[in-house]
C-alpha cells in the first residue's frame, strides 16, 4: 500500500483530500492526513478504512520526520513559510513533495540537492499560481508550434462571490484569507510591460488605474494590476514580447471604492493604533480625519475624499457600518488594516449557504505569417457548499493529480519546478476538464492598445 501525507487540513484541503479517497481503492493508496487541530483532519476523512488522522505540529521535529520518513509522497498544504522544513525532510529522506505555494528562495536553494536524489518538487501548482500557468503554457506552446510570435499577454484571476450569493453593494464576499485582501497591492509598486515600455503603478494610484473584462454569461469585471507582472517573463520564455501584464479580478465599482480605505491609511499593516481595543468603529475611521468640533465624522469623511452624497461609494461605506459608535473593534495593539479587515468580515463573511466563483481570464496576443491574432481564454468555476468551495476546487484537484501522476512516474523530471511543461500539464488540464475546469478559448480582434496602461 502506497502511503501519501497531506500536512495541513485547512479549507483548500477538501477536494485534494476527496480526490484521493476516491482513488484509494484502486491506486492502492493510504493517505495520512497530518494537522495540529487532528478534528479538521478527521472531518475531511470522515469514516474511510483508506484514510488516517494524525495529531501533527509541523515545528515538532521528530513527529515531522517519522511522518515524512514513513510516506511516500509528501504534499504540503501549510502556509508557504512552513514548507522549507517539510522539503529539508524530504530530501533528507527521499520523498518527492508537492506545493501549491510560490517557490521561495529557500525552497529553489533546494534545487540541485532534489536532482542530484531524483526528487520532483512540485511547486505552484494551484489555482493562481498553478491553473494559470498550465493553461497559458497550453496556449503559448501552441502558437509557438505553428510558428507565431507571441508580442502580448496578460492574465487576471479573481477569488469572488457566485452571482446568485452576491447579496451587497461591494459584489465581493470573502472567499479566501481576508488579510490578503486588505493588504493586496502593498510592498512595491506594480510593475508590468506595454508596448515595450516598462510602467509602473504606487499602491496609492493602484485600484484607480483598472482594466475592463468581459466574461460570456458572467457580465464585467475589472482588474488592478499584481504587483510584479514580469516575474514570469523568462519562465515563460516570453523575453520578446511588448506587453506582458497580470492582475486581480474584482467587479466593477469595487476599486474605486476600496480606494477611499487606502487614501486614508486604513489598509496600513506597519504600526499599531492607541487602545484599539476600546476603540468603536466610528472611534476608528475617525482616527484618520481632521479635527472638528462642528461636523460629524460622516461629513468630514464626505469632505475629505470628495464623495458626494449620492454616489454609490457612499452607499457602500454605510452598508459596512463603519461609522457605528457602539460596534467595538475589541483587538488589542491592532493595526489598521487589522481593524478594517474586523470590520470586512461582519458584512462580507460568506453565509452559510454562499457560494464562492474563480474567474480566470487570458489574453494572447501574436504575430503569424504577417498577421496579427488574439486568442481570449476563460474559465468559470462555481463551488458546491462551504467546504467544496471553488478555492478548494482549483488549489486542491491540481495537487492531487500532480501528486498522483509524480507517484505513478508520469512526472519524472527532477528538481525543483513549477507546472510550465507539456509533460505536467498536458495530463493535468485534460483530466481538470472531467471536473468541470476548462477553458474557452476563442480568436478575437487583436487589440494592442489598453487605456489602463498607456
């Protein structure tokens, strides 16, 4: 019996966790599923005779290696900060391993000692990163292969809210770690590439500099700009092309509005506000505004960043209650965008029966025998409940199969690597499709010009 860890059970788990019982039986498999909370372990494995929890605190060292040295395949579901212990183990004791997470630098230093033991090290193989790369190499190395050029792309993807959950102004629940929405975008301006020029947006400019997408049976969306688009630039092998751009789905108007919380300095995460703890909402927005011993906080508000009464802005700053005076923030020594991001969850908490949405969207621009084309490619994926969200979904499936194919040697190639080769994604986009991940691809007018980054 061949025996897979998964260390980690959190809420990308539930489908990974899923796709293996599912398989147990006839891949001959035993999956341990290692967490220091052993109850969210033992909720994902239900009753299964193929499956065990086990209590796991990845900074124990020694239950970490004896769960390690006993597996034959390891993935690792823990915020990519925890990993590097995982992969230290694992070359120590020949297991190949598998992540969803970016690859770290720590994790690259890994890299000869991964090919010198024949160990793949699966890294971003997600949904973003992970799908994203797997379908536009697709595509890439299709136009390479029939000899165009490729001179742009660019690739959004958006965590959201299904339209038949989507119940406020903002068109945004939480579907994800809430902390990455309220400090998104900081640490460096956004860098990206058009028309050969670089450009470059300051977090204070970011979300009013967006673009326009329009999805068939989805409507419009619009998206800011990630913070550093070239970092694929050479992976993709895309050194010659004019426009190279990625960025963050949201609906349309949510920008806009996100941008009264970043003028104001409440999505900062660098120092800790006087007795936060007492402080009430209102205490907290008023912390940001001028002095005044006449007007009220809303007006001061309104007067600051120019809002008229009747925009819709408004409107979705009083739908989220920030200016209660009895609601109380209650962290101690809290931040800013700790603070906010409290108050976020009182309104964008996803209820019970929500469901969550990833749209993904892709634009390839090329040259083919003197002419210009454009290939637009898009994928929807809605969740099922709670637990078998559309996060989990696209995360949690790619790992598994990446981790299945690596246990069956249909993955050889050793080292530390992310899902850019035809030998990884090929197998894993066509059995996606059996879960109802695809992409609609289809030629469209090429269209150089974008007004978001001219």
């Amino acid at each position: 019996m061949r025996k897979i860890l998964v260390i980690g059970s959190g809420k990308s788990s539930s489908y990974l966790i899923k796709y293996f019982l599912d398989k147990a039986k006839t891949e001959d498999l035993h999956i341990i599923v290692g967490d220091i909370n052993i109850d969210n372990a033992k909720a994902l494995i239900g009753n299964s005779s193929y499956a065990t929890a086990k209590t796991l605190d990845v900074f124990d060292s020694d239950s970490r290696k004896e769960a390690i040295q006993s597996a034959d395949i390891v993935v690792s579901m823990l915020p990519a900060r925890f990993h590097i212990e995982v992969a230290k183990d694992c070359i120590t004791y020949g297991k190949n391993m598998v992540t969803a997470s970016y690859v770290s630098k720590e994790m690259q230093n890994l890299d000869e000692a991964a090919k010198e033991k024949g160990l793949v090290f699966m890294n971003e193989i997600g949904v973003d990163p992970g799908i994203d790369h797997m379908s536009a190499m697709k595509v890439i190395d299709e136009i390479r292969n029939k000899g165009g050029e490729i001179l742009l792309f660019e690739s959004f993807t958006g965590g959201l809210v299904a339209p038949e959950s989507d119940t406020n102004l903002w068109n945004y629940k939480f579907t994800w770690n809430p902390r990455n929405v309220v400090v998104a975008g900081q640490g460096g301006a956004a860098k990206f590439l058009q028309e050969g020029t670089y450009k470059y947006i300051p977090y204070n400019r970011l979300f009013r500099r967006t673009e326009f997408l329009e999805i068939e049976g989805y409507g419009r969306f619009e998206a800011y700009a990630n913070r550093d688009s070239l970092t694929y630039q050479k992976v993709y092998g895309l050194d010659n092309t004019k426009t190279l751009y990625r960025g963050t789905i949201r609906r349309v108007g949510f920008s806009r509005a996100w941008q009264m919380f970043v003028l104001l300095g409440m999505t900062d995460d660098n120092y800790t506000l006087e007795d936060s703890e007492n402080m009430t909402y209102r205490d907290f927005v008023n912390a940001f505004l001028p002095y005044s011993p006449t007007d009220s906080v809303e007006l001061k508000f309104r007067h600051q960043l120019k809002i008229d009464q009747d925009d819709i802005v408004w409107d979705k700053l009083e739908e989220l209650d920030i200016f209660s005076p009895t609601k109380k923030v209650g962290l101690k020594k809290a931040t800013p965008a700790q603070i906010l991001q409290k108050i976020l969850m009182d309104s964008w908490s996803l209820d019970a029966n929500d469901k969550d949405m990833i749209v993904m969207y892709h634009k390839f621009g090329y040259r083919l025998n003197g002419k210009m084309h454009q290939i637009d490619a898009t994928m929807v994926c809605k969740g099922e409940d709670q637990t078998y969200t559309a996060m989990a979904k696209t995360v949690g499936l790619p790992v598994a199969i990446a981790t299945m194919d690596i246990l069956n040697g249909k993955i050889t190639t050793p080292g530390v690597q992310i899902p850019i080769h035809k030998e990884v994604y090929t197998p894993i986009l066509k059995e996606l499709k059996q879960f109802g991940i695809e992409f609609s691809e289809k030629e469209v007018p090429y269209l150089s010009y974008n007004p978001l980054n001219s």
